[in-house]
C-alpha cells in the first residue's frame, strides 16, 4: 500500500459513513494539491508526457464495500471463528484512483502511475483483508493456510515510462553524417556541450567523443578524400 494515496475504513452504519465521506473529501484534496505541485517539481519530459496522458477519466472516487462474513480471524487464538449476529456484514469504505497521478517516493524521482481498481464478485467466497483479496475459496477458510493464500490487490498501480523529447543534437548528427559535412562537426560539438548544459544527457557524451574523432580525422584531412 502506498501511504498517502489510499486508505480503507471499517463502518458500521450511515453515520460512519459520513466520516468516511468527510476523510474521503479531505484525502482527495490533499491528492490533487500534491499532485499539482509534483507536477511543478517534475522533469520536462515527464511534465510532456503527463500532459498527453491527462485526460477526463483521471478521478478519485469512494468505494464502499458490504461483505457477508462466515468466519472471522482470530489472530490471537490463530482460529477461524463465526460472527455473532450482528457482525456477519461488515462495510470497507476504500478511496480508490483511476486513471495517471504523478508518484515520489521520498526524494526519488518524480514518476507516473497509472491507476485502476477492482472490487471482487460478491457472489464468490473469498478471504477479505484491508488492500486486497484471496482468489476464490473451494472450501471453508478453516481448511486453508493463510501462508498458500495469494493475495490479489484492490489497486492496481502500472508505472509509465516517459517519453523522451527527441533530441534535435542527434538528428543534426545523423544528418552530418549521411550528407558527409564533416566542417560542421565543431559547431555541432558546441551545440551538444550548450544542450548538455541544461539537460541531463548521458549518452551524448558517446556522441561527442565520436564527433571529436571524426573532428580529428577531418583537420588531418583524412575525411576530405571522401
């Protein structure tokens, strides 16, 4: 679970629920702003690609869940045991994400995740928990080792690889190269040191030391034979 993007309360009754409700419009808000300011702090590439993928199906909803209990866990007995009889229902209010959010985890880079949830069918049984759900049960709970159960989550979270910018420095090269002008070879040398200045751009370090050498071959006039 991710600490600041989704919470899941335990109600009773309408009354609960208007707390939940009240959480769930003070949690949203609190998503939106962080969401706009990771925005600002965000990379151009990944503000670019954010922006594309931005759409109207992005939102924040409230979830609420009613579940029909056979047994309860009982964690200090180590026992499946049966509700009384007004604990056989019980609600999970969830705030579930659809669609891309930006993510940072402490001082990490900034990223982007794309959201969507499921709700299992309620007509199967199943072992409930806070942030997910078993696969479906073909026996009692009783009979079953919660160390084999797999665990399937409410949210599910996909990372999205931003799109590079292409960048102009290294079409300019290939055309340098395709068209043999080799005597533009010290201007492009100064455009890449220029690019690199403000971006990150490690792998245009392979490209001008490629240039220089071609640079090299060029004053020593072993290009212009070509």
């Amino acid at each position: 679970m991710e600490a600041n993007d989704k919470r899941a309360l335990e109600t009773t009754d309408d009354e609960d629920l208007f707390v939940a409700e009240s959480l769930f419009y003070l949690l949203n808000e609190q998503l939106m702003q962080r969401n706009d300011l990771l925005l600002k702090k965000a990379t151009p590439d990944v503000r670019n690609t954010y922006k594309q993928l931005m759409n109207r199906f992005n939102f924040i909803s409230l979830e609420r869940v009613k579940i029909l209990v056979d047994y309860y866990y009982d964690k200090a007995r180590d026992k499946w045991i049966r509700p009384a009889k007004d604990q056989y229902v019980i609600t999970i209010t969830m705030v579930v994400k659809s669609g891309y959010f930006l993510y940072q985890d402490r001082d990490s880079a900034i990223e982007i995740r794309r959201y969507g949830y499921y709700i299992p069918n309620p007509n199967v049984k199943r072992i409930f928990f806070n942030d997910g759900y078993s696969e479906v049960l073909w026996k009692n709970p009783n009979e079953t080792s919660l160390s084999t159960v797999n665990v399937l989550p409410y949210q599910l979270i996909e990372k999205i690889q931003s799109r590079k910018k292409p960048n102009e420095n290294r079409q300019k090269i290939l055309n340098l190269l395709k068209r043999r002008n080799f005597s533009t070879i010290p201007l492009v040398i100064d455009e890449i040191d220029e690019y690199c200045k403000k971006n990150s751009c490690p792998e245009e370090i392979k490209y001008k030391r490629y240039l220089n050498t071609l640079g090299i071959l060029y004053r020593a006039g072993m290009l212009r034979r070509f």
